[in-house]
C-alpha cells in the first residue's frame, strides 16, 4: 500500500538521525520515514520505538517509521540523502521514486560527486545540496550521538525553489541553524577545503582533529591547501589561501576532540570518502594536465589502509 510521509531520510546514521531530529522538533509531530540498508537497523529502531539523539547529554526519542530501502510506493513531501557517497549510487532507484512528487531534495555528502549524480538522474526535481557543520557519530543501530555545531547550508544550482525555503524553516524551528544561500558551490569549496585536510590526516596519525594544529601538520596543510585553491580555480572559485588555512587551523581547534569520519571509517574497517575530498581535487588538477599530485599521493596512501584492514579482516 502506497505510504506518504512529511520528510524521508536515506540513511539513519549520524546525519540522518540528527537532521531527523531537528525536523521531528521543528515539524511538530511531522511522520518521518528513514530508510535502512540493513534490516538490523530496522529492528533496533523499530524496539527503541524511533531514533535516539543523545544532544547536550540527554538522550532524546525521535519518533521515525524505519524501512528497507527497497520499499516500494513511499512518496514523501521532502528528500534528504544522508547515506555515505560511497553508497549514493545504490540509492538512486530510491530516491527518484520517493521523489516523484517531492518539493525538494538534499544530498548531504562531503566532497564532490554525490550531488552531480543526484542532479543528472533528477534532472527536473529541486535537488540540492546541504553542508553540514554539525558532527555526529551513531554508537548504536538505534542511538546517534551528537557532537557539536548546529548549522547547515542549503543551496541549488538550479536556483531558488519554494521547498528548500520551506524545509530550512522547519529545521530552524527545530534548532537547526538552516540557512538557504544561492551560491552553494562556494561553500562546498569551504567544506571541501576544511575535509580534505583534517579527514586524511587524522586519519593517517588515527588522532583526534587537533593533530592538525601540530607543527609537524603544518607543511601538509600548506601543500593539500595550495592545490584545493588550485583546483577551485580551475572551477571558477577564487579561495584566499590564508583564509582558508585560518577556516581549517579554527575548525580542527573547535572539534579538537572529535575524530573525524574518515579516521572512524578506518578503525571500523570501512572503505572511506576520500575519492570524493583529496581524489576529487587529485582528478581536477590531473584533467588539467598536472603531474603527481600531493592530494593523489594521500588519496593512495588512504587506500592502502582500507585495502590493508579488508585484507586483514580488521573491523
Ligand atoms: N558524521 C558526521 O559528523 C558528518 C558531518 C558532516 C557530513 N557528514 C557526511 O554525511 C554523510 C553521512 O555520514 P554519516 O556519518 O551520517 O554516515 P553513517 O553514520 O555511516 O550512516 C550511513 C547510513 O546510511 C545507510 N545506508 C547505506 N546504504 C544505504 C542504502 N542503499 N539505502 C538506505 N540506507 C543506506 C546505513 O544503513 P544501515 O544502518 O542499515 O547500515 C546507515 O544508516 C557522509 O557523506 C558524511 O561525509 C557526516
């Protein structure tokens, strides 16, 4: 039987289950699907009775129907895909039919490529992006963590449609520190530029964000950072470098504690995201006839890593 819901989330983990949260209390009781991968996750949620959100230290049920995410005949008022980039392209089928009459949908990735496929499989939906400044970590099937931040920007390259306006107003209500900006890309490059030095090198040192902050950091961050303003360039994105390191050297101070998502990846033996943070600005400069790339000799280095925990078995 076709089911209709307010909001549908792709992906319960740390971003979906917080955004579920801002919109279960911006909504005002709004019925709020999430789809799973595995049925585990449906379970655990189906016996916790929804999400839980540990924010500001007290755990908060988030009332959600789980579902499988090959449920058929869902269709849903708003679209959020919150699943890893890596799993994007299992979600198309999903999304394009949750989406059929939906006002607005938003990818939440880091890095580049989640949202130009979403754009070219959805080429006459409102599909967006959404830029997280929030961090998260899901401990359990059922229980997701929330770290600090509280803002997201929300922006098309379709330009301005009615829907995003709407959603980023039932996640203030929330709490949610939404914004709507018409340039988007501008601040994927922000993001980009902030991911693609503190997720690789926490990951390769495993430490917590501020190793970024250490002496020994600073000739990576220069070199990552000179060619990400390289790579905005040839994408018509003019970054001030000294900015930029500022926005990253701040960054890593206020998360200092955190581990970020690729060092979690990594420990937990999951392949990572990086193809889309340092291997998007490692492809850009290649296309445009660059040799050997710092960004593609990390990228590498990543990999080795991912192929050694699979190889091993590590988890
Ligand atoms: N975590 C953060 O603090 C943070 C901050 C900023 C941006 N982001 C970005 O947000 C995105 C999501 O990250 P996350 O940390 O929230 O991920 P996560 O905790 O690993 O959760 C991923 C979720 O996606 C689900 N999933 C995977 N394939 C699916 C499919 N085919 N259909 C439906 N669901 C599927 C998984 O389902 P199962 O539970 O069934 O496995 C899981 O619930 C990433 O691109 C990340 O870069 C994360």
């Amino acid at each position: 039987m076709a089911e209709s819901m307010d909001y549908c989330i792709i992906g319960g983990g740390a971003v979906g289950g917080i955004l579920a949260y801002y919109l279960h209390k911006g909504g005002f009781g709004s019925r709020i699907g999430v789809f799973y991968r595995r049925n585990d996750s449906i379970k655990a949620v189906e016996e916790a009775g929804g999400i839980i959100v540990e924010a500001g230290g007290d755990p908060y049920l988030v009332p959600v129907t789980p579902l499988h995410y090959t449920t058929p005949g869902v269709s849903c008022e708003f679209v959020v895909n919150a699943v890893k980039a890596v799993d994007v392209p299992s979600t198309l089928g999903l999304m394009k039919s949750l989406s059929r009459n939906s006002r607005a949908v938003v990818m939440v990735q880091n890095g580049f490529g989640s949202l130009e496929l979403a754009e070219e499989e959805m080429p006459d939906r409102c599909v967006a992006a959404g830029v997280v400044y929030f961090g998260g970590e899901r401990v359990r099937e059922n229980y997701v963590k929330h770290a600090g931040g509280s803002s997201i920007i929300l922006g098309s390259r379709r330009g301005m449609c009615q829907g995003l306006m709407d959603l980023a107003t039932a996640l203030r209500r929330g709490g949610c520190d939404a914004r709507v900006v018409s340039n988007i890309d501008f601040y994927r490059w922000l993001k980009l530029a902030l991911n693609s030095v503190v997720n690789p090198l926490t990951a390769i040192a495993m430490a917590r964000n501020r190793v970024v902050l250490l002496e020994e950091a600073q000739p990576l961050v220069d070199l990552i950072l000179d060619e990400v303003v390289e790579a905005a360039r040839l994408h018509g994105f003019n970054l001030d470098k000294r900015q930029l390191v500022k926005h990253v050297l701040n960054s890593a101070r206020n998360t200092g504690e955190n581990y970020s998502s690729m060092a979690q990846d990594l420990a937990r033996g999951r392949r990572t995201e990086v193809d889309y943070i340092n291997g998007f600005v490692a492809r850009t400069l290649e296309s445009a006839g660059r040799g050997l790339t710092v960004n593609k000799i990390i990228t590498l280095i990543i990999h080795l890593i991912e192929g050694w925990r699979e190889h091993e078995g590590h988890s």
